[in-house]
C-alpha cells in the first residue's frame, strides 16, 4: 500500500482571525484524507489548543511581527520541512509564504507549493514575479476574485476557485443564549441589536464607515456591538466619541463564543472595502440573521439585495444607512423570509465541501 501524501500547513502571528479559523477548519478536513501537520507560533494559544492532540504541531517562531527581519523562524521551518518529507506545503496567508522566499529554490526534491489568496487585492509585480511564481497552484475563496486576477494576468493557468467553508454544526438558527448574552451586555428585548464581527482593521474592515453609517441610521432603541481582535481599543472608542455614538455601540473585543453572541443579535453588518469571500458573513447567515454588508470581494456571489440579506456599495455611507434602514423595518414574516433564504445560501457553503475541492486538487498535484 503506498503511503499517505504528507502536507505541511504553515501560518504564522498569533491571535484570531478569519484567515487562522479556516487554516485550523481546512487542515482538520485534510486530515481525513491525507496525513497532516502544521508549522506556527508557539505564542498562537488559541491555535494550540485547538489542534492540540488533533495533528503534529511544529513551532517556527513565536508570533512577533518583528520576527520577520530575524533568522531562526526562517531556518526553523527549513528544517521541518526537510526533516518532514512532505508532499505538498501550503502557506495560509502572503506572510506566512514569506517565511519560505529565501530558501524555496534552494531546496532539493521541493514539495508542491500551494499559495491562497484570501483577499481581492492584486499582488505587485514584483511579488507576482518573485514569489507567486514558485506557487505551482493558487487557492483564491471566491470566483470574483479569481475572475479579476485572470483579467490582470496573475498566473491563470495556476488559479483554483475554493471557497472558504463554516461550520454547520456551529452556526444555525436558535434562540439558546440570546437573552443570556444580551443581560450580560444590558441590551433589552426591545431595543434592535446589530453586530459586526471583524477584527480592528479600518482601511480593510471599514469600521468608520460602519459608525458613519449608524450615526446616520441609528434610532433610540438601537445598538452596535463589535466584536473582534481591539474592537475595544482606546482607536475604536475615539472614533465612537467623535460621532457621538457614546451609550450606542459596545465594544465587545474578542470573543470565543461568536456563535452565542449571534443568537443574541437581530442583524449582522458588514462593512467591509476588502474581503475573500467573508465567512464571518456567511456564519451570521447560518445562524438566520438578516445581514446587511458592503459587496466586497465575493460577497455580491451569494448576497442578494432583499432577497437573503441587504447590500451596499464600498465605501457608501449612505448606500449602508438605507440597507440598514430597510432591515430594521421589515415586519416578522418578512424577516423569517429573508433569514430562511440566508439559511438557505449558507447551507451552500460547508466546511466539508471545501475540504472535498482540497482533497481534489492536492490529489490532483501529487499524482
């Protein structure tokens, strides 16, 4: 019987984010099929404990952003990956892929290099050309995205359309915790709770578009939570206090618990200027909220304006007060129709089929 095909998963930092959640969901779903191991921070807790015991862990920094201009995570991950024996490496985010520029063409016997592309940016030239390039296939999580790297010629020959995958078993509708989680963060019953999960990112998350928006849409009973790595920095409350929003938004920061802290909100907003495919999207989806969201990088793929959710343009404050507007105004029967097709839409979108298109392809590189 031949061997198992070995990969190496490889992300780096620490913290939590979209990117780091569908490294950890991607790599249990590969290890199904092939034998899986993962190189990362030993200062990513959250990582560590949840693959703790589940697949090999490999440590090749600690998780300092300054670890980039050093020498031993670079040697470190040479040396897992030539002790390892692997058959395909797969660099979750462009820093991760980073940490293998300056010894990849040196290596001997070179495993298959899978890179991603999470988001709509179009790489540089200079990275296209010094660093896309080794890749022998690109994961990009939306059709969109891919669509627009093929019209500015980044590698099409190489392009693989995977999109992002949620837990089903995690976000669905129900009602368990809401009035649990909205005593502990003294949102009443009848005030409308509206909640954006992304981290404190402006220039990527739009979040001063977001309290922009509010400002002009808000009414007395309502509310905005963030939630999400320095949503409940000193940056984030300035903001607020500049437009007045003091007493209507909560500063939640990161939580554990997003899918409780779903079944506590009425509407799930996104305001985003760059996404992949947004899965913090599609698990409010999942969990039968009426979402309204920016049509950034492949959203506008599943997002139906009034039909599973409202839509905006980037960037358009006024265009995401009036989606907003019209989701607050939605009697029940309306709203159960618009959340049961948001069910609908991210039923479409399961982890385990995108570690089915994963297994395809990487089968398909080692044969």
């Amino acid at each position: 019987m031949s061997r198992k095909i070995r990969i190496l998963e490889i992300i780096d930092g620490d913290g939590w984010c979209g990117t780091k959640e569908q490294t950890y969901l991607i790599s249990l779903q590969l290890s199904k099929y092939f034998e899986v191991e993962m190189a990362l921070a030993s200062g990513n807790k959250h990582l560590i404990k949840r693959l703790d015991g589940k697949i090999p862990l490999h440590f090749f920094q600690k998780g300092d952003k300054s670890e980039k201009k050093k020498l031993y995570p670079y040697k470190n991950l040479i040396r897992i990956i030539r002790q390892g024996n692997y058959d395909v490496v797969i660099p979750n985010s462009s820093s991760a892929f980073n940490f293998l520029l300056p010894f990849w063409r040196f290596l001997r016997n070179r495993p298959k290099l899978i890179a991603m592309r999470r988001s709509g940016f179009v790489p540089s030239f200079f990275s296209a050309k010094l660093k896309y390039s080794l890749a022998d296939a690109i994961v990009v999580v939306s059709k969109d995205v891919a669509k627009m790297l093929k019209e500015k010629h980044f590698f099409p020959e190489k392009l693989y359309v995977i999109e992002s995958g949620i837990e089903l078993s995690r976000f669905y509708p129900s009602d368990e915790y809401r009035f649990e989680i909205r005593e502990h963060f003294s949102v009443s019953e009848h005030e409308k709770l509206f909640v954006n999960v992304a981290n404190w990112l402006p220039y990527r998350k739009g979040q001063d578009i977001l309290f922009r928006a509010f400002a002009e849409a808000a009414r007395n009973d309502w509310k905005l939570m963030l939630v999400g790595r320095d949503t409940d920095s000193e940056e984030a409350r300035e903001m607020v206090r500049e437009l007045g929003l003091e007493g209507k938004v909560i500063h939640a920061g990161f939580r554990p618990d997003v899918e409780k802290i779903l079944q506590a909100a009425d509407f799930f907003v996104l305001s985003s200027r760059s996404e992949g495919i947004a899965g913090a999207l599609l698990q409010a989806m999942a969990s039968g909220k009426v979402v309204i969201s920016t049509l950034a990088g492949g959203i506008g793929e599943y997002l139906k304006d009034g039909v599973n959710g409202f839509a905006s343009p980037i960037e358009d404050v006024d265009g995401l007060a009036e989606a907003m507007k019209k989701a607050a105004a939605l009697d029940k029967k309306e709203y159960e129709v618009i959340a049961n097709r948001a069910v609908e839409t991210a039923k479409k979108y399961s982890i385990e089929e995108t570690g089915k298109k994963w297994k395809d392809l990487i089968e398909s590189l080692c044969r």
